[in-house]
C-alpha cells in the first residue's frame, strides 16, 4: 500500500447536478430554435446548425469562465442571472464575427435570428429561478435540509453562522458553536455573542446521537492537535465534517485551490493572468489596441506635429518604470513639460507646475498625452487595463512605505486602472492617497474578469478621462 493509498488524497468535489444543469442549458437553447423555427413554419436548414453549434460551445466556454457552474447553494439568483446574461451576451459577440467571415444569418431570416437571440436567456433564466425557488421553498419547509454545528467560535465561525441563518435556501440549519475552551480571547478571535452549545465532548455525543449532519471546523490553524483528536472521535459517527482553514489571516491575492496529484495547493499571493486567462487578456489588449490606434491615428499625427512646434524637445516622453515582475520598462507619452526626468528622483507634477507646457496642461487634463501607451500595450509592455505604473524613483520609496505596494506589480500596468475610475488620479501629493491606490490596484486583481476590464474601460470613457486632479 502505498502513501497515497494509505493516507488518502484530496479529490476535486464531484457534483453530478452540475453536469445535469449544463446538459439542461444547451437543450434550452436547442429546443428555442426549433420552437422558432416551428412556428413560423420554416424548414431545417444547415445554417441553423452553425447558429445551434457556434451558441453552444460559446456559451458553455463562457459560462465556464464566468463561473456559472461552479456555483454552492450559497450563489445568489441575481448573482447567477447576470452570469448566464454575460456569458449569453460574448456568444452574440462570437455569431457576429463569425458571420462577417461567413454569412450565417441571411436577411430574409434575420429577424427569426434576433427573436432567438432574445429568447434564449429568457428561456434560462427563468428555468434556473425556477430550480433556484422551488429547491428553496423544498429547503424552508425542512426538507433536503442539514443541521450543522460549528467547532470554535472563531470569526470565521461568526461569518459561516450569518451565511446559514440568512440564506434559509441554503438548506442548513445552525444548531450552535461548540468548544472546549469557553473564556473569550481576543487574539484568538473569540466573539462574546457567539455562545456555547457545549463543549466538544458535548459535540460527539450529539453527533453519535444523530442530532447532528455535519460539522465545520473553523479552530485556527495552530491547534493542529486538538482539530487531528476530534476528527478521529467523529469517525465513530456519521456526521459529514469540514475543515475550514482560516485563511483571512493572511492578505490574500487572487487565492485559488490547485492539486499537484491530489494534494492541494493553495494560492496565497498570485497573479489571474495564467493560461487561458492570460491568453484571453492579452487577444483583447490587441484587438482594441488596434482598433484605438486606428481611430486616434489623425489625432496622433496632429498632436505629435503640436507638441514638437510648441517647445524644444522630443515628441515622446520617454520613463523608465516598473512592469510585471518588477521588471524595469519603458513607458512612452507625449512630452507635456519642459524637462524629461528619468532619474533616481523624479518631482510629480503639481496644480500649476511651472514645468508644464501650455498644450501640455490641455494634453494631461484630457489625458491625451496617454495615447502613444496602446504602442506599448501592443509591444507587450502594458495592458489596457491595469495598475498605472508609477517612476522608478517612486517605486522605490513606497515600496517601504506601504505593504503590499510591490504586488501590484503580479500583472501588467495599464493605461487606465480600478483606482482611477474610483477618484485616484494624478498626483498623490500624501501617503493616504497613495494607499488608497494601491488598495484598489490590490482590489483590481483580486476581482478580475474580463467583464471588469470592459467596466473600466466604459467608466473612464465616460468619467476617467477629464478631470481637475490631472495635472
């Protein structure tokens, strides 16, 4: 017998309801078609197969990155309604390009091809609410439900227990905290409301006693030993148990469970931009790259010609600042003042900087001095989207100034980021204001998904661009 055999692994958790919710979507998407087409009399056709097979392979790709199906009881309906509306709406994206490059949809039937379109998440939509209601209601009147005790009355514990006595729909039913050791510490986390339904000897006899489904740990990770003797205990009953390892006592980054042959791994401080999503990330940067540069292209001519007429100097301005990794990159913009610092100190520009060039002040107000940086997006250097990249100089000194400063930098600058959109912009003239930056830039690859690259993206359109904080 071998080691793994022994001591078992960690298997990913099998969920066949899950396989039965997708096989369910991609029948609604078939059966609406055929409805349509039925109805209106229309025969079978094989570009009908494409709409049917591009829909479903689109859909079941983003709905897997969105995260759809990897839903527990605790997904909110609002939460999984805009999922499936997100991942709907790339595959109208997805039949769109596809048919500039072949037509799919002919004019004659082009509105059959919209009313599908708009049926479609209707149609699942409300097939999931209605899932989602009657297993609810099934739930609140005390079937399919589970009694649940948790061991210590941690913070964890204190937020598991809000979760269970809020959504009723979850199906699990507090029964109360049980622990050995009663007097409240503080640095343990112990909450003075969260009182005691017994001790843990108490807890065995409860779940020998059927009294109990299932029980989560939630004791922190230094009392290893008592948490190893309780587990044995349990094993004498058939209580489900879960360990919940405390892990908000560390400052997470974009936390993910990995197995290396079923021994899990998890993600404390990680970057979202590995396989698919890195390649996802960087096809977008240049798709709209191009497209920008297509656009500003006069406009960039004009401004380059204004710049190099206005005041001696280069067009560009080019800075030495830090990129994934912390490597040392350069970032190109168009000069706005009369000195193009590069050095071990470099002074941030002030409201009236005398430095700054009469076109220069119009140019960082309107942030078009920002648009030689999709050169840099295209070069790989940066993304669209992203942490702004701040002097090398600056760099240095916040790095010891604010923790967490340097993990920014797990992904690519960008020329507009989640703190910009939020109010920080331009200079950062205090510690505060620089903080507040850098809990957003965090904030920003805790939370990514291309969605909210596209959020930012239309945010600064609209907000991001112009404003009295640019200097």
């Amino acid at each position: 017998m071998n080691k793994a055999q022994k001591f078992g692994i960690i298997r990913p958790h099998s969920n066949k309801l899950i396989a039965l919710i997708r096989l369910l979507d991609v029948i609604v998407i078939g059966l609406t078609l055929w409805a349509i087409l039925e109805l209106h009399a229309i025969e079978w056709d094989r570009k009908y197969t494409w709409w049917l097979l591009i829909s479903v392979v689109s859909f079941g790709i983003f709905a897997e990155f969105n995260e759809l199906y990897r839903h527990s009881r605790g997904l909110s309906i609002q939460a999984e309604i805009k999922r499936i509306l997100i991942s709907w709406f790339w595959v109208l994206i997805v039949i769109i390009c596809a048919d500039q490059a072949y037509p799919l949809v002919d004019p004659v039937f082009r509105q059959y091809f919209w009313m599908w379109i708009g049926m479609v998440p209707v149609e699942i939509v409300s097939w999931h609410i209605i899932i989602s209601t009657v297993a609810a209601i099934i739930r609140k009147n005390g079937r399919n439900t589970r009694r649940v005790a948790i061991v210590g009355a941690t913070r964890l514990g204190s937020e598991l227990k809000r979760i269970f006595i809020e959504d009723e729909s979850m199906g699990l039913h507090f029964v109360g905290f049980y622990d050995d050791r009663q007097k409240i510490e503080d640095g343990r986390g112990v909450l003075a409301e969260n009182k005691l339904e017994g001790n843990l000897q108490q807890l065995i006899k409860n779940a020998k006693g059927g009294n109990i489904d299932i029980v989560y740990i939630t004791l922190p990770l230094r009392a290893e030993h008592r948490i190893k003797d309780l587990i044995e205990q349990l094993s004498d009953s058939t209580v489900s148990v879960y360990y919940v390892p405390d892990l908000f006592v560390f400052d997470l980054l974009r936390s993910s469970l990995h197995h290396i042959k079923g021994i899990p791994v998890i993600s404390i401080l990680d970057t979202p931009f590995y396989g698919v999503d890195g390649i996802i990330k960087r096809v977008f940067d240049i798709l709209l790259s191009l497209i920008i540069l297509i656009i500003i292209a006069i406009p960039f001519v004009i401004i380059s010609i204004s710049v190099r007429m206005g005041s001696p100097g280069a067009v560009i301005f080019k800075q030495r600042r830090y990129g994934i990794g912390g490597e040392k990159i350069v970032v190109w913009k168009f000069r706005t003042m009369t000195v193009s610092e590069d050095g071990d100190k470099v002074k941030q520009a002030k409201k009236n900087d005398p430095r700054v060039t009469k076109l220069g002040a119009f140019l960082r107000r309107t942030s078009l001095d920002e648009l030689p940086q999709f050169i840099n997006v295209l070069q790989g250097r940066m993304s669209i989207v992203g942490p702004r990249p701040h002097a090398v100089a600056h760099n240095e000194w916040y790095r010891g100034q604010i923790k967490g400063y340097m993990l920014r930098h797990k992904v690519k600058p960008g020329i507009t980021g989640y703190a910009q959109i939020n109010g920080y912009r331009g200079e950062t003239d205090t510690l505060d204001k620089m903080e507040g930056r850098i809990e957003y830039d965090l904030a920003y690859i805790r939370n990514w998904s291309l969605w909210l690259d596209v959020k930012i993206i239309i945010l600064t359109i609209f907000k991001g661009f112009l404003g009295a904080k640019a200097y």
